[in-house]
C-alpha cells in the first residue's frame, strides 16, 4: 500500500500557497493615472472605499518555491490586479488617508485564491513641506 509522505501534487496542480509581497509606490485618482505613473496598476480596497496604486517596485520575501513580485500581481487577475486589505485598523486607515502622489511602501501576507492582502506594514512617507531643513 502506497504512503503519501513522499507525494507530490501532480505538475499543473500547484497549492497556491500564501506570499509575503512587498509594494512600493503611490496611489493616484484614476486606474489610468495608475497605468501610466507606475510599472503596474494595483486597485486595492478597504472596505467599500477603492484606490488606485501605481506600483514603482513589487517584490516577495521569502515563499517555496519562491516567486517574483511581479508575477504576484498578474496572477490575481489577467484584466486587474485587485487586493482585498485587512488588518489591524491603524494600517488600514494609513493607507485611506494617504495623500495622492506620496510614496507609499505596504507589506502583506497575500492569499492568492482569495486575494486578500493581510497587512503587516504600512509606510507613509511625510508630506514635502514637512521636512526638516
């Protein structure tokens, strides 16, 4: 009698495992300012709100077998990458309240089949006239 200790999913069937995906960029007003501004446009929403992002850099941390971050987005959708963001309340309203063209890095736990973005970070860079001299 046959174990499944040593089996493998046939080639084809892969789980589609969770992916920590890190995103770099800035959300903008329009999915086609998102097009243009960015290497790829990503619609992300929290709750019923939905915003655009134009994603400058999209990378992974970690995963087995390990995939690109650019390969991420396109599996989520093959007409629009869309991510579902939960989480804690305070990176959620982050990402709500932040300005349009400020740079923006987000990082999450996603679940590919479900699309959910499980956040973990959320980084708002402060406004121009907020610098220090």
């Amino acid at each position: 009698m046959a174990t499944l200790a040593g089996a493998r999913a046939p080639s084809g069937l892969g789980i589609r495992q969770p992916v920590v995906l890190r995103l770099e960029g800035h959300f903008t007003a329009t999915r086609n300012d998102a097009r243009t501004q960015g290497t790829d446009a990503v619609s992300i929403r929290l709750g019923d709100n939905e915003r655009w992002f134009a994603v400058d850099t999209a990378r992974t941390v970690g995963g087995d077998p390990p995939v690109s971050g650019r390969a991420v987005l396109g599996m989520l959708a093959p007409l629009q990458p869309t991510l579902l963001a939960v989480g804690d309340a305070a990176l959620r309203r982050r990402l709500e309240e932040a300005p349009i063209g400020t740079a923006v890095r987000l990082e999450g736990l996603v679940d590919r089949g479900s699309r959910t973005y499980l956040l973990r970070e959320v980084v708002v860079a402060p406004p121009q006239d907020a610098q220090t001299p």
